[in-house]
C-alpha cells in the first residue's frame, strides 16, 4: 500500500505540500517500520520541505515513539486551518485587498481569517492553477483573475501581498513560477509581502529547487513568514 502512496505523490502535480503530506502520513499509519522509508520519503520531491521534515523526523526519532508522532502529525494537519488563520489575523489586520498567485491551501486560511473585499489572484503560468484559486475564494470574497504581467494592477489595488510556500529556509523560501517578479514589484512599490505557509515546510539549510515549475525568492523581499506555530521577519545579511 505505502508503494502506492509514494507513486500518487511522485506524479501529482494537483495537490500541495501539505496535503501530499496527510496522504503520506496517512500510509505511514498503516506500515509496521515507517522508518524503514526515509530514503524514498527524503527523495519524494525534494522541493517540498515537508518530506525532508517527515524523513527526518522518522530517521531521528526513538522507534517507539513514531506511530505516536505520525498520529500527533496527522491530527495537527487537521487542526492547522484553525491556528495558522488565527496568527494571520493577528499579525496582519484588516485589509481591503490582497494580491496573491497560483493556489495555495494556506494562503486560502489567511483569505478565509482576513476577509478583505477583493483579492486579486495571478493565473500562475504555465500551470495556470490562479484559475483554480478563484474557484476557491469564489464562496470568501471577490475574486480577480489577471494575467501574471499584469500584477502591477493588482497590487496598486493591494493593501498586501499573501503567498504560500513550498520550503522556506533561513535566507529564503520556494514557491511557484512568478512569485520572484511578484515580491520584487511589491517592495517597489513598497507593498508588505507576507509569506503564509505551514512550520512543517520550514528547514534549517538551504531550499533546492529541481522542477522548473518552481523559483528561490530571497528574504530580503519578505516583510514577515507567519506558520501556525510562530511569526517572524526575515533576517536580512
């Protein structure tokens, strides 16, 4: 069964880290030595900090406490929309509008705990998943697709930007194609960026990218990283 998890999380490209990473840990429930996967689960799609995190953990930790860990993991999944939309609320106010891009599961938490009138959404090229996102928002708020060159008529229309992450590290974090130009014509514009994501992406060393559908944008185009556990501002060299 675990063979076939590791084969639907290899080959999707539909669902986020998070979610990819219930699917595993949801396997890893059902297998007698979780810890005997590490290596395939470190190899899984190494942009995504969640797996390093899940390997490394199981590679760490004392054989009997990791069904126990694998089970606290999966409950603070299903209780993460609570508490990360909580410190999003607390952390960056009220806002009238938003601009965000792709399709991200924790920028639909902070969405949901803001509720700004608008939110303007970037198609996301080439996986064009922004499409996907206004469906989404369509039941929270006002939805605008653009087109990713023309972000600057969202963003002078924006009190903020929010966008997810697939690892965030000390000196930056991964996310989708066109976040890089999105943050820099932000602080251009002098338009906080805040990053929204989960502390099971976080990492100590530096994020990787492998797939082209991803990019590295640095800290320093960061105004704050907010997860369900925690807040804090970039340190900037």
């Amino acid at each position: 069964m675990i063979e076939k998890v590791l084969k639907s999380i290899r080959r999707d490209r539909e669902r986020g880290g998070i979610e990819l990473a219930l699917m595993l840990l949801e396997g890893l429930r059902h297998v007698e030595n979780p810890e005997n996967f590490v290596t395939e689960i470190k190899n899984l799609r190494p942009d995504m900090a969640v797996f390093l995190n899940i390997a490394h953990y199981l590679s760490h930790l004392d054989k009997d406490n990791v069904k126990n860990w694998i089970d606290e993991q999966i409950e603070g999944i299903k209780n993460l929309p609570e508490r990360l939309g909580k410190r999003v609320k607390e952390n960056i106010g009220k806002i009238r509008a938003i601009t965000t891009i792709s399709r991200s599961r924790s920028v639909l938490i902070g969405i949901q705990a803001l509720k700004p009138e608008r939110v303007y959404i970037l198609r996301g090229y080439p996986l064009n998943d922004g499409k996907r996102m206004v469906e989404d928002v369509e039941g929270i708020t006002e939805p605008v697709l653009l087109e990713d060159l023309n972000m600057v008529d969202g963003l002078r229309m924006s009190d903020c930007v929010l966008i997810g992450a697939d690892c965030i590290s000390p000196d930056g974090f991964v996310n989708r194609k066109g976040s890089l130009p999105l943050c820099i014509v932000a602080n251009y514009l002098r338009i906080p960026v805040y990053v929204v994501s989960e502390e099971l992406k976080v990492v100590n060393n530096f994020c990787e990218v492998r797939e082209d559908i991803f990019e590295y944008i640095p800290s320093s185009l960061v105004t704050q990283f907010i997860t369900e556990e925690r807040e804090w501002k970039p340190f900037i060299r």
